[in-house]
C-alpha cells in the first residue's frame, strides 16, 4: 500500500490537501488516532481494494497524538513506505485566517491564537523535520495547492520535486527548530550601526547592497551553495525531499535577509524548487 500521512498547522490547508488526495484517488480519513493506522493497513491487506492511502493526523487528536512516532516505526516495521506532508503557513497569514472563519484554535484553550500557534509549531518541530514534502500555504490558493501536491507526489526524485526552504532568522528569538542546516551571518559587517541604514531591512535594496558588496559575504555564498548542493543527492538517497536552510543574524532584520534572499535567487535561477520565509520581520 501506498501512504500518505498529511500534517502540519491548523488552518495551513490540510482539509484542502485531503480534497486533492481523494480527486487523485486516495482512500481519505481525517483526525486519525495514529494507533489506527496499522490496524487500518491491515484491514486493507485481506482485500478491501484500497492500494493507498491519506491520514490527517494533527494536534486535533489531543493525547492521541503522543502515540505517532511508535505508531509510524510500527508501520515501517511491516514494510509500509508511508510519506509525510506537511504543510505550513505564516503566522501572520494563519492569524488572518482564523479571524477570518473565526475558529478557536485546538491548544488556544480559548486564550489568544497566536498562543495556540506558538505551542503547535514547537509540538510539531521534529515532525516538521522528519517530513518528506513541505509545503508553505501563505501565499496559494486551493488551486495551486493542489497543483503542487500532485507534483511532489508524481514527480518522484527527481531534481525538481525537491524543495529547498530558506528562513532567516535572529538569534535573540532563538534558532528555529525546523533547521536541517543553520548558518550564523554574524561575522558579516552589520548594517544596524549604519544610521541610515538600522531603520529599514534587508530587503530593501541599500541594505542588500551593503552586505552583498563584502567579499566575505560573496566568498560564504559560493561556498555554502557548493556544499549544499553536495549534501542534497544524500538527503534524497535517505528519502528527504526537503532541506530546511536557517540563515541567522543577531535580530533577524539585516544580514539574515539579505543573504537569504540572495541564496533563494541563486538556486532559483539554477532550476532548485525553493520557498522563502523571514521568521522574525
């Protein structure tokens, strides 16, 4: 059987995700005890037809969810290729869309939220790694998740299917605890003791300018991008379709951005699926 465990954040599309699964297919069951999952395959095994498979397991299952690392090891143990999807969204644009539908969050316990978010993104910080697509919502519509979804699935290893996810971040928020590989842009000139510069980020183009221009700057972009592009055929030998790239100054507003921009453009242009967060703006 073919697998497929759907994840992530409340309000990141993942009942739009399990609509698409059903379209390609997919025998579809939503908030799924994990603990079921064996017992499901094996039902499916004595000849019910079903030859794959989508669970939506998320933080809804409350104590359920505690049992999803053993429940998944029990179910490679018998042989089962299962993936994992995960999605996410910003959030800013997730607090959007609760005040939009006006839902309480599953761990808000009708406090804030933002709260809720917060303690969901750290429960789900080691499954975010061990996922083998992820995919950010923030800024699709139902069409083109659906459009990526059936890219990843059918698409196999290629080069393409692979995605590249570069965050900047700063470290006085602490260092995110998705990150496959951290790098730390402090040894960078930084633009924050430059007066016109410390009011605006980098993403502005002054800013960008002034840390691009240094050498040092241009030598850690070549070399990272060597290395990484060296590590990504081990990733995927592994069964990775995802690296998560952390680029981390001390605020998160100036170095980080800028070159995390840049190395986003850079593998961009050299055909790298890649998605681009900015933590801490």
């Amino acid at each position: 059987m073919k697998a497929i465990i759907i994840t992530g954040l409340s309000g990141a599309g993942k009942t739009q995700a399990i609509d698409c699964l059903e379209d390609m297919g997919y025998y579809c069951i939503d908030n799924m005890p994990p603990a079921l999952i064996k017992s499901f395959i094996d039902l499916t095994a004595s000849g019910k037809g079903i030859d794959k498979a989508a669970f939506v397991i998320d933080v809804r299952g409350g104590i359920f969810f505690d049992d999803l690392k053993a429940s998944l090891d029990e179910v490679r143990k018998e042989g089962i290729d299962y993936k994992i999807l995960y999605l996410e969204a910003t959030d800013r644009v997730l607090l959007r869309r609760y005040n939009e539908s006006r839902r309480v969050h599953p761990l808000s316990e009708g406090g804030p939220v933002a709260a809720g978010l917060k303690k969901e993104r750290e429960m789900l910080g080691m499954l975010r790694k061990s996922a083998d697509y992820i995919i950010d919502t923030s800024n699709m519509k139902t069409a083109q998740l659906w459009a990526e979804i059936k890219h990843l699935l059918n698409a196999g290893e290629s080069r393409k299917s692979f995605t590249l996810n570069i965050m900047s971040f700063g470290y006085k928020k602490g260092t995110p605890l998705a990150g496959d590989i951290v790098f730390d842009m402090r040894f960078i000139p930084n633009p924050y003791y430059v007066k016109t510069l410390r009011p605006l980020t980098g993403n502005n183009a002054k800013v960008s300018h002034y840390v691009l221009k240094q050498q040092v700057t241009q030598d850690f972009l070549e070399k990272a991008m060597d290395m990484i592009e060296m590590l990504i055929p081990f990733y995927i030998k592994e069964g990775k379709y995802s690296l998560t790239v952390c680029i981390g100054c001390t605020g998160g507003h100036h170095r980080s951005v800028a070159v995390a921009n840049e190395l986003e453009r850079r593998f961009r242009e050299k055909g790298r699926r890649t998605t681009l967060e900015h933590r801490d703006l």
